[in-house]
C-alpha cells in the first residue's frame, strides 16, 4: 500500500508531498492543472523511461519518492530488509545530464530491479487501456495469465522451439548431402597428404637449428678440432699438463696430507675433461659436412611450410585441422545415421507437442468456463445485467508438414464475444462494444484479475472517460467496492465517482512571478461538496450543484 510519495522539480511541480491511506482515494481538478503528473511521477518511480525534459525549468535534477507499507515480505526481492514497521521506501532521481538513480531503502539498486518491484506493488490503468481489448493477442494472453497457464504455455513454448531447431538441422543436414560424396573425397584428400607427412609437434625447430649448425659446419668442425688439440691431443694438451699436475701433487702428499684432497679433485676433473673430449669428438663425426642432409633437410622444410600455407600457420594447427576433418568425416559417414535420428526425434518431438498443447486447451477451456461466469456477474455490477460473454477457441490442426501449426502459444487461438443487450447474438468484442462499454468490461477483467493480489495499490487514470450517468453509478460502486480489498487511487471528472471516495485530493495550477506551479490538497468533508459541485457545473457554482453535491457525499459517505 502506498502511505506517502513526494514529488519534486517535476514539469509544473516544485515540490509536492501526499500522505496516503487505505481505501478509495480520488484526484480531481481542471483540465491541464497536472493530475498526469503525478500518475507519471509514478510511473517513473516504478521505472519507467526517464528523460531530462522532465525536470522543472531551471533545476539540475527531480527527486520521486515513496513510501509503502507491506503486509509481508513476500512482494519484494530477499536481498531488500524491510524495517520494523515492514515499510518500503523507493526512491528514483533523474538529472539534467540524463542520468538517472533509484534506491530501496537507501541501496542503490539497478532500474530494472526498480521495474520489478513496481510491477509487484503498484497496477495503474490508462483511459486507453481498453484498447488492449481490440487486439486478439491480448485476448489468449489474458486467458493465459488469469487461468494459471504460465508454466505449462513456457513448456508448449519450448517443444515448438525445439521442434523448429530439430527441423533445421534436419534440413542443414540434408543439405550437406547433396555435396556429401565430394567433400569425403576432399576431406579423405587432405587426411592423406598430412598423415603422410608424419608430422610431429616440435620438429620444425629441431630442422631449423640443424640447417643452421650444416650452414656453418665447416666453422664450426675447425673450433671443435682446436679444442680437441687443446684438451687432448697436443703435446703440451691439457690432459698432458693434468697428469703431471696429477704426479707431482700425488708425490708431495707423501710429505704433505693435506693435498691429498687436491690430489683426488684433479682426478675429478680429468674425468670432466675426458668426458668434454668424448663430447666434441662426437659432435665432429655428427655434424661433418653433409650436402646431402642439407639438402634433405631442406626439402622437408618446404613440404611443411606448403602444409602450413593450406591448413595452418603452425605445424600445431595442422595437426589440430587433422583432427577436425577426421571428425567430420565421421560425421559424414554416419549422416545417413544422424538423419534417421533426426527424424525419429522430430516425431518424438512433435507427440510432446501435442500433448503438452492438448494440456494447454484443456485448461484453457475448463477455466474459460470459470471467467465467462466470472465476468458476467462484474458486468451485471456496471449496468450490463443483461451482457453474454464467452471466449471462443479456434483451434487448428497440428501438422509437421506445416510449421506455421507449430506454434510457441500453442494450438488455438482464443476470442473474447459479446452480447451486450438481450436478443443480440454473440460477435466479436473488438468490433461491437462502445467505448464505455469497453471501458467497463475491461475494469471487469482488472477486478477479477486482481482477486489474488488483495492490498495492491491500483491507480485509475480517467478510465471514466465517455461515460456518465447510471454507468458512472455503477462503475463508482465498483471501485468502491474494489476498494475493500485494494488501496484505488482515481482520477476522475466524475461527481459520481468523486463522491464515492473515502479520500479526496484536488489539483490545481497557479502561476506567480511568471512561473507555473502545480499545488495538490487534501480536501476535508466541508471542502468537497464545491469541488463535486464544481464537477457537475463547471466553474460557475450554483446552489442547484451544491445542493447535488451535499446529497451525493451523504449517500455515499452513509455507506462508508
């Protein structure tokens, strides 16, 4: 329920506040005074599009906030804590730069989170609302939504999608097999060409250091020779030198113990240097002068780099194109295979479909019944006590050969008829009812839609528009009545209506200094009846109106 909101630096508004309560709130006032205003304040709050065109002339930025008392915590996200009188406060601002912020209870929250809460406290109606009536989507939407239908219709939504994306594949498929027998043989091709190859991870570098080391063999047997000579085969070698070194230090240790350590690390490193001479010797033999290796080398370094110009820029990625097209090549073979089980699914498919959309019409039709009673006995309460209402379902054939049958809302349409007066056959509501005909009926759907959300705050903007007289009577019972279980907020031009509130706020536009501000009050028991007169007169007052106008608050007031 909303108890406050505040409005301010909004079009004409500076700055405006309203305490709100339970019941039946009216708004009333001239024609342009800024009754909109305030149902857009809402709107924004509740997340609507925001633009800075809607900031008062010479403001950097508007301020929209509200507070809402909860019956539970049920209508709002777990995340959000409400405080120890379980209320509720949102906040949303909008500034010149276009920027826009909104808060619950002081966290910052994103806008779409704003939306979703909005749409769980707050309903508000447009006078154009029933052209919602005139579009037959709405009407199976309707239907959907009131009889429970939402989980089962997602399902039915999914099985048609599915049955679609088996199709297309089917089709994909078939398609690759007009062109099946020549893309083996290109793929068998290439398998061929690169598994003879032999190729393996790594081995393109190895080639290349060895076409380095064959470039420069010749250099690099001459720097091998002359430390060979150097190590080992000299006279004055370092393997010479070490075995005297070896003689001497061996002969002083006899004098001398210490050196026997030293003694037995020049053996250590005598084995170093046999070891490094084994080393180089082998080196020689391995990388003498070889223009036929060159030669082979270089030959198989131009076979990889004409795979890699075809299948990758790596010997990696060749070998990693090798394993796709062997994939695909299973693929291939096993297409016939994969159609049959395409097609068995497809069928397999299509029974879900079926029984999931029979589900669909069964429960479409049997709670169809429930609103056509439903309905009629809210239209007997608006001056149509002598309406029929029915919902006709269209149902067509489900076939796989059609796809257009398939369809994600499943195997019906639905449409709202409407006999109005007695002796009329039933014909389309979109094409017989008046505009205050459809004004009613569609307050009729709200009301028997909102039966199980009791304590939601519905706001009515003008849906009294063409209507008056005994209609506008019955329509104020009805909200009246409506709110007994809802807090209703109305605009309205109505005296009928106007009187048949528990609570009434009127609208005015005042201008000063140049400036246009849009003032709202709260109008105590002896203010009303010059305002309900003002609404059955005009702006000229006579005791005729007023006298109306103090019956009419008695009468309904009486029945508070």
């Amino acid at each position: 329920m909303l108890r406050y909101l505040r409005i301010k630096n909004l079009a004409t508004i500076e700055e405006v506040e309203l305490e709100l309560a339970p019941g039946f709130t009216i708004l009333t006032g001239e024609t342009g005074a800024g009754k909109s205003i305030i149902i857009d304040a809402i709107r924004l709050l509740l997340g609507e599009k925001a633009t800075p065109d809607l900031i008062r002339s010479g403001k950097n930025e508007a301020a929209i906030e509200a507070v809402f008392e909860l019956e539970s915590n049920e209508a709002i996200p777990p995340e959000i804590e409400l405080d120890s009188d379980h209320q509720l406060f949102l906040q949303r601002t909008i500034s010149s730069q276009g920027l826009s912020k909104s808060y619950a209870n002081g966290a910052l929250i994103p806008l779409k989170r704003l939306k979703e809460l909005g749409d769980r406290l707050i309903d508000i109606y447009g006078q154009n609302d029933h052209i919602f009536l005139l579009d037959l989507t709405n009407h199976l939407l309707f239907l959907d939504d009131w009889a429970g239908a939402t989980e089962l219709k997602e399902r039915v939504k999914q099985s048609a999608q599915k049955i679609r994306g088996l199709i297309r594949e089917k089709l994909e498929l078939e398609a690759r097999q007009k062109d099946r027998a020549q893309r083996l043989d290109f793929i068998n091709f290439q398998i061929k060409e690169i598994e003879e190859a032999c190729l393996s991870a790594g081995e393109e570098e190895q080639l290349l250091q060895e076409r380095s080391i064959l470039k420069n063999a010749e250099k690099i047997a001459g720097l091998v020779n002359a430390a060979i000579d150097l190590a080992y085969e000299n006279e004055d070698s370092i393997t010479t030198s070490l075995k005297r070194l070896e003689t001497l230090t061996s002969d002083l240790a006899a004098y001398f113990p210490d050196l026997k350590a030293a003694s037995s690390q020049l053996d250590d490193f005598s084995i170093f240097l046999k070891e490094l001479v084994n080393n180089l010797i082998e080196l020689r033999d391995k990388y003498a002068p070889s223009p036929a290796r060159q030669e082979e080398i270089e030959e198989r370094l131009s076979q990889l780099d004409r795979l890699k110009r075809k299948y990758g820029s790596t010997i990696e990625e060749v070998l990693q194109h090798l394993e796709q097209i062997k994939n695909e090549k299973t693929n291939l073979e096993k297409s016939e295979e994969k159609q049959t089980e395409l097609e068995d699914a497809i069928q397999q498919a299509f029974i879900d479909y079926r029984r999931l959309s029979q589900e669909l019409s069964e429960l479409r039709q049997r709670r169809a019944k429930d609103l056509e009673q439903l309905l009629v006995k809210e239209l007997e309460q608006l001056a149509m006590n002598r309406a029929r209402f029915k919902v006709d379902f269209r149902s067509h054939q489900l076939d796989l050969e059609d796809l257009s049958t398939i369809r994600e809302t499943g195997g019906e349409e639905v449409e709202f008829l409407l006999s109005p007066n007695p002796g009329e056959d039933l014909k389309p509501l979109r094409r017989i009812a008046s505009g205050g005909e459809l004004s009613r009926i569609m307050l009729a759907f709200k009301v028997i839609g909102q039966a199980s959300e009791p304590g939601k705050t519905l706001i009515f903007d003008e849906i009294d528009a063409g209507i008056g007289g005994q209609t506008a009577d019955f329509l104020a019972r009805k909200l009246k009545q409506l709110a007994q279980s809802h807090q209703i907020i109305c605009i309205t031009h109505l005296p009928q209506i106007a009187s048949a509130a528990h609570h009434h706020y009127h609208i005015e536009k005042k201008t000063e200094k140049g400036r246009t501000y849009t003032l709202v009050k709260k109008l105590n028991d002896n203010e009303r009846p010059e305002e309900i007169a003002r609404l059955i007169s005009g702006s000229r007052l006579t005791e005729a109106s007023l006298q109306i106008a103090r019956e009419l608050l008695e009468q309904n007031l009486s029945s508070h």
